[in-house]
C-alpha cells in the first residue's frame, strides 16, 4: 500500500496522472478540512482506483515528463488526494483543474486539535495556530521556539501533536489497480461510473470524449481552444454542445454513441467543419437579427442542426433567401421550446427532416409540431426578466428595426452611435415607482416594460414618470416613441393605467415581430440591406434590492465552495418544452458541480410551476434567506467566525448585559418586534421568518446577525419593494438614540445597505 509521501512523489514526478476523462476539482473548503481532521484523528477516508497504463496511448492530464513505460491514472480518489497535494505541497498538482485557493491557507490550532482556515481576526499573532502547508515545508524549529515562550509547560504536548501531524506523510492508502492489456478506455469508463455511482459521474458527452481522446490525445484540448475564441467574442458554450455540432457533422445522429464507429481523423475533420459552420452561422445570426452576446443568443441547440444542414449542403447557404428562412426557422424553434425539452429526441427528428427536405421540412415540421400556427401574439410578451425566451426577440427588433435613442433621436446602430456607445436595458415606466404603486415584481419586470437606450440617455431619464419624459421625448424627436412600439395615447403613461400600457405594448411588438418573421420566411427585404455590427450591452438600468440580495448570495456561496450558477435562466420541462420558471439562479448539477440534485432558486413563485419542478427532481427554494440558511447548514463546520460566536459573541454579551443599557436595550427590543407589526399593518408584508428570529434569538441578537449576512435579507428586500425602508432593521439601528448598541462597522453596513436605495440615514 503507498504511503501519502509516495503518491505525491509520484504525481510530482508525473507517473501518476489524472485520465482526460475525469471532471475537474470539485470541493470546498469544508471538505478539505474534514479530510484533514479525520486523516489526523486516524478514521477511516477510503481506498484508491489506479488504472495501469500505458499513458502515451490514453488523454491525460498533466505532463509525464518524458517518462516510458507504464503510469497510473487516478481512477477514484482524485478529489481527497488532489486536497492533500494541495496542503503539504502549497500548490496545485500540474493535472489540476478548479480553484486552487480551496486548500490554502489551513491552520491547526495545536491546543484543541482542529483545523480551520485562515481567518486574521482570531488567528493572528496567536502562537496556537500553525501553518499546516509551512509546518510540512519546513521544520518544527519555528514553532517550538513559540511554544517555549507562550505555553512552557505544555511544549511536549504540542511538539507531539504537531509530530502526529507531519507523520501523516506515512499514513498508508489502499490502492486498488486495474491492469492487462484487455483493459480499454470503454472498459475502464464503465469501471469508473461504477465505483463513482455515488459521486460525480460522467455525462454521456464525457464518455464519448474519452474514447475519442484515447485515439486523438489533443481532441479536447483544441475543444477548449475554439470554446475559449468564442467565449472572448462573448458566447459561452460548453464541450458537450460543441461534440454535439460535431457528431451531427460526423454522423447525422444525436446520441453521442454514434461517435463509437467514427476514427480519430474523421473526427478531427468533423469537428474543423462543425466550427465553421458554427462560426459562419454566429456571424449570420450577429449581422442579420443583431444576436451579437450569449444574453441574447437563442436556442443554441439548434445549432446542431444548422451544421447539419450546411453539411449535407455543400457547407454553404443558397443565397439571401435561403439563410433567412433558415433564421426564420432558428427564431421559432427558439420562441417555442423546440430543443427545450427532450433535446436528444428533437435533435434526431430535425437531423432527418433537413435530409429528407431541407429547410422547408424543417419549417412544415416545427408548423406541424405547433398545431399548424407559428404566429407571435400579444400573450406571447407577457414574460418577465431577461431570462424569458421573448426577451431576445425584443433585442432582436431594437436592432433590426433600428429602434430610435429617446436622448439623441438617432437609431441604434453601431456604427452611428460610435464605438465607445453601448445599450443599457431601460425600464419604461420606473421600477421605484411601479413598486411604490403597490405593482409585483412580475409586473415590474415585464418584457413589455423594456426597451434599449445609451447608457447617456438612460442617466438622463432617471426615475421620472413617462408621462413625464415621454412627452419631451417626442416634442423633441418625433417618431421615437412609436419606433420603440411604445402607444402614443398619453393616457396609458400614467402610473394607474401601467397595466394598459403593457397590453397595448405587447400588441405592437406582436404586430412588428409577426412582420419581420414574415420578412424572414417569404424572403421579402430590401435588397440594400446592411449588415448589424455587434454593440456593446451595460448592466441592467438601476440596481434594486432583489438583485442586490441575489448577487450579495451568489458571491458568498461561492465563497463557500459552491459553483457559479446560471442566472435569470428560463427552466423547461424536460417532455414538453414548457416553461416551468425563470429562476433567478439555477445550479443545473448542484451546488457542487456533479454532486446532488439540480437547485433553483426562484423568487417569483406566482409565475412558476413549482410541483412539476419538484417532480422532476429540483431542490426549490422560495428564499434567498432560506438558501443561504441551507448552504450554511450544509457548511456548519466552515470556521469563519459567526456573530455569535468566540469574540463576536463576547462582544453581543457585553452589551446586553451591561446593566447601564439594560433600558435602551429594553426599548429596541420592543421597538424590533414593533417593525414586525407595522410591517404586516402598514406594508401588508408578514416577516414570519423575522419573528421566528426574534422569538429564537431576541431583538438585538437578531440585528446583528441580520447585519452580519453577506447581503440584504428577505424582508428588507420586501419592505423595499413596498417603499418602507424605514421599517428595516437597517433604518432602526442607524437611529441615533440606539448607535451604541452596534460596532462601527455594523453601522457603516446598514447605512451603506440605505443609502444604496435611496434611504437618506
């Protein structure tokens, strides 16, 4: 059995290896250290996998520095040894991939015999803690000098724990190895997701690009490569979409097993067609409907089929007249979910479509599959946030129509805006005073209440009321608003009349998208057409509290170990292609990549089909208060100092029980659970989970646990929405009477947190 000392010499000296096949680093923080602590306790962490090889004829991570003859590919194991490189050695090992910043900086705190990562508050200066990385670099010289200042008595006590921990070099791992020459890549594919059946398996994309790796060792490599150019032209793809574009080349089917019969060259030569097609069809889809970013890139899945189109084509469109009605199937197969459900069942149905018939197939097809109708109307609009399927096609008529600038009067195109202009998402009607207006954040965030502006002309407009500015807009220009699909009657601009206007909004953009759709299919365009150039697209046009609190959560749980998820991401139902939510978060293979269910979070739960989704198999939260709560259950023993504990929790104490405050204590007490009634009276907002809070921890410890959170919580994203600011637990603790109950720092938070919303301190 190999000791630790031997595995990473030999990942070190490069004959052990990570196969291609495998996923990148995956763990958190939280995992490393329990590994840690249970290595040094002396339980039980589990075997190893090792596949013996010869490496030249598999893809592999990591360099085999010239060595011949036979290594060993980590099969099972990678996560707990890669952890364990990463502590003893400082650095990541050279097949690495993920965030190396998981396993740095872990301390042992020598007294009581833990672990936990740096944190300068608590660890500083303080002789207990010890570098685990420098301890096994270096020697116990360092220490033992501090130890004899500190704590004399207690030096062997020390010595011996920290011997224990460097010893840990000598703890031996069971190693399981696969060997003979019978053993393939298929084979030992099928071993791993065996033995990973309760782990991170692979995707079927995974495991047809393991067997092409083992014929064409660069295969994923020169993927990435062509994913990395995309991704600097701003769309995003992933290595399973790309395979997929190729295998449609290569083979005219959708399951990626057909790929088992084509060589490593016909491959290569799939895949360099694929991605012309690709880019020829992104340039297209950019110049023509003026799709230039991934936010707006609809229906990627189709993709696939546009290679296969272009394939069997000659690589080349007919003419004008044939790429538009191309596009105008891609714009319909977007609208309506064609590739959102089954995609695989979609993919093989259009692959023999477009060989039987082409482009015309494909369009009697989608009409066929839609009951015979593939007309826009005004309901079709009635989606909210940018993750609806029809806020592209909104985008897509600003550019195409070349919509008019309220500010300049000019049309929105690139070349007369200058290369510096850029777009910004504008709402029509203010999102301040839509939710002052008692108005949902659905309503709020309508599709039909968005429109393009420069980033100028959006700073200038500001929050006032489009009775307002709409007026002095069109004095001005004539013909802007009307370019914009916004009604020209004044009496739909008044705030009480918002739901009229986004009724006649919606009918005007269903009229120009049904136009230009027709365009598109019959081929009738002006034959001096130009082609769009890509512009520049801002953040959204104000920050509200919703979004603050979303974004404050997603940094902190990736901070935690989670993965980045997708946001304002529509969810469809896998049969249908119905759409299930819009989520303001999506975690597609859980909150650590490949491990546990998909999770959504989605705060519009009116407009969403919860049951279905939890059918399905999604963990749903409702909370962002609610998800944070899980992921640090989840994380209990991540050791960053929580309010109530060590220092913090003294600190809490002390001003509660000075008996000099006893009094203003009392009245903020009472005052706390005061905003509890107000809020539920005056805003018609029920903070249950606020008053759980202060019936479990009373009314100052509840304040300062909301003020320690890494973002604004429900409730005050709530209050915001109903223009009650002044019912937060923010506006009570920056009240002058009650600042010395708080640090500075907490009351630099909740004026901070105020003043970012319009709340003057």
């Amino acid at each position: 059995m190999p000791t630790l000392s031997t595995l990473l010499y030999q990942i070190d000296s490069g004959s052990v290896l990570l196969p291609e096949f495998q996923r990148g680093y995956v763990w958190n923080r939280d995992q490393v250290r329990e590994l840690m602590q249970s290595l040094y306790r002396g339980h039980p962490v589990g075997g190893l996998l090792m596949w013996e090889t010869d490496a030249e004829g598999v893809s592999v991570r990591g360099e085999t520095s010239g060595q011949q003859g036979t290594h060993l590919l980590l099969l099972d194991g990678q996560q707990r040894i890669t952890s364990l490189y990463g502590v003893v050695r400082g650095k990541a090992p050279a097949f690495f991939e993920g965030d190396p910043s998981v396993f740095a900086n872990l301390y042992f705190n020598v007294v009581e015999e833990k672990f936990e990562f740096y944190a300068p508050s608590r660890m500083a200066d303080d002789y207990r803690w010890v570098n685990v990385t420098k301890l096994f670099l270096e020697n116990l010289g360092e220490y033992i000098t501090s130890f004899q200042q500190h704590d004399p008595a207690n030096l062997g006590v020390y010595v011996e724990r920290l011997n224990r921990l460097r010893n840990l070099l000598e703890r031996e791992f069971y190693a399981e190895k696969i060997t003979g020459n019978d053993k393939n890549v298929d084979t030992v594919v099928d071993i791993f997701n065996r033995v990973n059946s309760g782990g991170t398996k692979l995707s079927k994309g995974d495991l047809a690009l393991a067997k092409i790796c083992s014929q064409w060792s660069d295969a994923r490599g020169e993927m990435r490569d062509k994913l990395r150019e995309w991704q600097e032209a701003d769309f995003d793809f992933t290595l399973d979409w790309l395979l997929r574009n190729a295998n449609a080349v290569a083979t005219g089917r959708a399951l990626f097993t057909a790929l088992d019969n084509v060589s490593a060259g016909e491959f290569r030569d799939a895949l360099y067609r694929s991605t012309g097609y690709i880019g020829r069809f992104l340039d297209l889809v950019s110049g023509r409907l003026g799709l230039d970013h991934d936010r707006v890139l609809m229906a990627r899945y189709a993709f696939p089929v546009v290679s296969r189109l272009l394939e069997l084509n000659g690589g080349r469109f007919d003419d004008r007249s044939h790429q538009d009605k191309v596009l105008y199937w891609y714009v319909h197969a977007a609208l309506w979910g064609r590739f959102a459900g089954s995609t695989e069942t979609f993919l093989q149905k259009d692959y023999e479509t477009v060989e039987r018939s082409g482009i015309d197939g494909l369009i009697t097809s989608l009409e066929r599959w839609r009951g015979g109708n593939l007309d826009v109307h005004a309901h079709d609009f009635e989606g909210s946030t940018k993750g609806s399927r029809f806020y592209p096609l909104l985008y897509m008529l600003t550019r195409v129509n070349q919509a008019r600038d309220f500010g300049s009067g000019i049309p929105l195109r690139a070349d007369m805006l200058g290369r510096n202009s850029s777009l910004q998402v504008h709402h029509l009607f203010p999102k301040s005073l839509l939710y002052q207006a008692g108005y949902e954040r659905s309503q709020v965030n309508a599709i039909a209440n968005f429109c393009f502006l420069t980033q100028d002309t959006n700073l200038v407009v500001g929050n006032r009321p489009p009775e307002q500015y709409f007026a002095e807009v069109e004095e001005k220009h004539p013909g802007v608003l009307a370019s914009q699909w916004i009604p020209t009657d004044p009496e739909l601009w008044k705030i009480e009349r918002y739901p009229d206007f986004l009724q006649a909004r919606r009918e005007l953009l269903a009229e120009a998208a049904q136009s230009f759709l027709t365009e598109l299919r019959t081929g009738e365009q002006a034959a001096d057409r130009e082609e769009l150039q890509p512009l520049s697209i801002a953040g959204d046009d104000d920050m509200d509290a919703r979004v603050a609190q979303v974004n404050g959560l997603i940094s902190e749980l990736v901070e935690l170990g989670c993965a980045s998820p997708a946001t304002d991401t529509e969810i469809a139902d896998p049969r249908t292609g119905r759409a299930l939510a819009v989520a303001e978060a999506f975690w597609p293979e859980g909150l650590q990549t490949g491990q546990g269910s998909p999770v959504v979070l989605e705060l519009d739960t009116a407009d969403a089909d919860l049951p279905r989704l939890e059918e399905l198999g999604y963990e749903v939260f409702t909370s962002v208060d609610a998800l944070r709560g899980y992921v640090r259950r989840r994380n209990r023993s991540e050791q960053e100092p929580e309010p109530d504990s060590d220092a913090d929790s003294a600190t809490e104490q002390s001003r509660e029980t000075d008996p000099a405050r006893e009094p203003l204590v009392a009245e903020f007490e009472q005052r706390m659970r005061s905003l509890y009634e107000r809020g539920r009276r005056e805003a018609h907002y029920t903070a249950t989970y606020f008053l759980s809070m202060l019936a479990e921890h009373g009314g100052l410890s509840t304040a300062h646990k909301l003020l320690a959170g890494g973002g604004v919580s429900d409730g005050f994203a709530a209050l915001w929405e109903r223009g009650r600011l002044d019912l937060t637990v923010e506006a009570l603790a920056t009240e002058p009477r009650f600042a010395e109950l708080f640090s500075a720092e907490e009351l630099r938070t909740a004026e901070h947190r105020l003043s970012q919303f319009g709340y003057d301190v």
